[in-house]
C-alpha cells in the first residue's frame, strides 16, 4: 500500500479539495491510505477557541461557530444541493467539542487543547471521504484514533508502536483506499492526544511503517525539498535527492518541509518518501531514500523565528561542569523546553530554546535559585547545512546583530536579534 500525505494548504477551499482527487486520479489511488490535515488555518483557528475558553469564557463559542461556518462554506460551494447529509456529519462533530468545553471540569490547558484542535481533522477528512464518494471513488473513512496509539503526554504524545501496528493492520485489512486523520491519537484513557504541531507527515510514516507501505507521498505547495524556505530566501534551488540521514538533519534543525519525526519509522523499513507538488503532480520532485547524495550539493538554509536565548554563568565564578549541566537540562525537560543550541564555556553557558509550553518564567526562576540568568526572547535562529564562505557571507549580510555563532564541520549557526 502507498501512502499519502496531504497537508492544510492543499485543503484549504473547496477547489483545493477538488485538485486532490485530480491528483488521485493522476496518480492512481487503489491500494493507496490517504492522511490528511486540518483544512487551511483551522489549527490557527481553533488554538484560539482553547485560548478563549481559558480566557474569556463568552468568547469561545463565538470563536467555535466561526470554524463550523467557513466548513459550512465550503460543504456548500462543494455539494451544492446535496449537502444535509454531510452538514449533519460535522456538525456532530462540532457539537461534541462545544459539549466537551461546556461540561470540562479539568484544568489542564494541554488535555483541553487536543480535545479542541483535533476536531480539525476530523472534519477534513470526513468532507473530502464524502466528497470522494460523491465523484465515485469508493473509500473507507478511518478514525486514526481507533488505531494510533499513544500514552497521555498531551500535545506531544508518545507512540506505543506495538499496539499501533496491530491496530492499524487489523482495520486496513482488506480496504483499497482508505482516508484518515493526520496528528491524532488516542491515550489508554480513550482521549484524543495529538503528536506535535505539523505532525501530520510523521502520521502518514506512522501508517507506512505498519503496513509495510511502498512509498510515502507528502504533496506540498512546493515543487519538493528546497535548500530553503522561499518565504525566506530567494532564488532557492530543488533538491533532486538526499538520503534519510539529510533529511533528518536539516529537519532536526528546523527545515518545515518535513516534519522531524517522520524519518526514522521510514528508514527502519527503507521505505521511500517522496516530497511533491499539489499544483504540478506530473513532475519528480524530491526523493527522499538510503544512501541518496544530497544533488546538487548546495548550502542549505534554515531559519527558526521566536526563539529564546538564555544565558546563564555561576554566581561565584566556578566552573559550570557536569553536575551544573545535569542540573540545568533537569530543568529544561521539567519545563517542557526544546533546545535548539547549546554553547558552553568555563564559566558560563549558553542555550537557544523554543517556549513552546510558554513556561519560560517558572524556567527562569528556577535557574535564578543557582545562576545569574540573562534573556533574550524573540531571537531567530539560523543554520546552514554545507556551508561555505559565501554562504556564511550571505546570512551576515542578511540579518540582524548576531548575538552568538557557533560552527560544526557541516553546520554553522547564527542566534539573531529581530
């Protein structure tokens, strides 16, 4: 079975649910799982009905009702008379959300937050599964819930692979073309957990990996891998190829065309993975295998935006060694942060994180017990994979002050003031 991924861009309208089914029918979709993403901004949009129903209790119904209507929008520009039937289906769907947020009683912003944002999904998949049936292609709709298995750490969960392959064999078993959710699980518990923001394309590795799949598919708004975002950078270049282990550097780094995680189930089987446009099926885009060189074998650019830099030295000027180390990375896991860089010297030490759980001040405080602790928020952070002077001359001419650099055989890094 091959198994492809579409994300929010290429679901955004009716008419980009419509290019799906032309790139099926290009392509071919027996034997084929489709994961799909949230339609559009919906994840945006429904982060804010979490962030209204802590925060202003009157609000987030209005927020809820303004998701349902742009759904309704496009259920109508894509049924026209034969809509009642599907209308119902999600309004379902968004009714059981409201309930949840009305009768919850639990505090937890993470818990609450994969109960709300995970709506998305499913609403997605179940207009274009309706959708598909409505233009005769026959397909199975699959609560990826029901077979993606994972334990409870909330907005990050972790997967229990066993019990996830069982599943996902036992309900694919038979199915030609089957459409399900991207980002979503469930915890032992029966509530929806989801894998990390973007997690879609390790949904699509997670059903591969089970099924043994021939190839994973991830259909972008871009021709395939660049050497880097063109939001970002101009005059970017295709790569033809690079092996797993590229992929999953220049994802590790902050690359969005692929999501971090999605590499290794894939390269534990060698199981291709292929980066394609949605607006141009046709061409090869980027094949992703074992052994690949990177072709052609160009600088690579890679900027993360909305990063912290913490800088923290010892209050009597000792060392920091290992025992400080053990500590401070303690800290950092208890709070939730994701270290993007590390620097390190005699007395002091030097870390660039993403405040993803937005628990930078209870962070601070706690180091503030043992070191002097300096913040920088709002930093980017820039990396270079296969770099060379004139890379290195081109992003120091192109950001701001540079606040700290730091160099690898492959990779130089640049901490920015924005």
């Amino acid at each position: 079975m091959k198994v492809f991924k579409f994300g929010g861009a290429s679901v955004k309208d009716a008419d980009g649910v419509r290019n799906i089914l032309s790139v099926l029918k290009h392509t071919g979709f027996d034997k084929t799982l489709i994961v799909v993403s949230a339609m559009g901004k919906t994840t945006n949009a429904l982060e804010q009905v979490v962030r209204s129903y802590f925060d202003n209790k009157e609000q987030f119904p209005k927020d809820l009702e303004a998701v349902r209507f742009n759904h309704h929008q496009i259920i109508a520009d894509l049924f026209h008379q034969d809509k009642a039937l599907i209308t119902e289906k999600i309004d379902a769907l968004f009714d059981r959300v409201l309930s949840f947020l009305n009768e919850n009683t639990v505090d937890n912003y993470s818990l609450v937050y994969d109960q709300v944002v995970s709506v998305g999904e499913l609403v997605s998949t179940t207009i274009i599964s309706e959708y598909m049936k409505h233009e005769a292609i026959e397909n199975t709709w699959l609560d990826a819930r029901k077979c993606v298995k994972t334990d409870a750490y909330y907005r990050d969960a972790n997967l229990d692979w066993e019990k996830t392959q069982t599943e996902i064999q036992k309900m694919v078993e038979g199915k030609n073309t089957v459409i399900s959710q991207g980002f979503i699980g469930s915890a032992p518990n029966g509530m929806t957990t989801t894998l990390g923001r973007e997690g879609s394309d390790y949904s699509a590795a997670i059903f591969a990996y089970a099924l043994t799949g021939d190839s994973v598919t991830i259909w972008k708004d871009v021709p395939g891998v660049l050497n880097g975002d063109p939001r970002q950078f101009d005059d970017t270049v295709l790569l033809n190829q690079i092996s797993y282990r590229e992929a999953i550097e220049l994802a590790f780094y902050g690359a969005s065309v692929i999501h971090p995680k999605t590499l290794q189930p894939l390269q534990r089987k060698e199981i291709p993975l292929y980066v394609k446009s949605f607006e141009n099926p046709e061409n090869p885009g980027t094949a992703v295998s074992r052994g690949k060189t990177l072709e052609p074998h160009v600088p690579c650019y890679i900027v993360k935006k909305n990063q912290t830099l913490l800088k923290l030295s010892s209050k009597d000027f000792s060392f920091i060694v290992e025992e400080n180390i053990s500590e401070i990375f303690a800290l950092l896991h208890q709070f939730q942060m994701r270290v993007e860089m590390i620097q390190n010297s005699a007395i002091s030490f030097s870390i660039c994180i993403f405040n993803k759980y937005d628990k930078l001040e209870p962070l601070v405080d706690a180091l503030n017990t043992k070191f002097n602790v300096k913040v920088t928020d709002q930093v980017s952070l820039y990396s270079i994979r296969h770099f060379d002077k004139p890379a290195i001359n081109f992003i120091k001419n192109k950001v701001g002050k540079i606040v700290l650099e730091q160099r690898t055989i492959d990779t130089a890094q640049f901490v920015v003031m924005d």
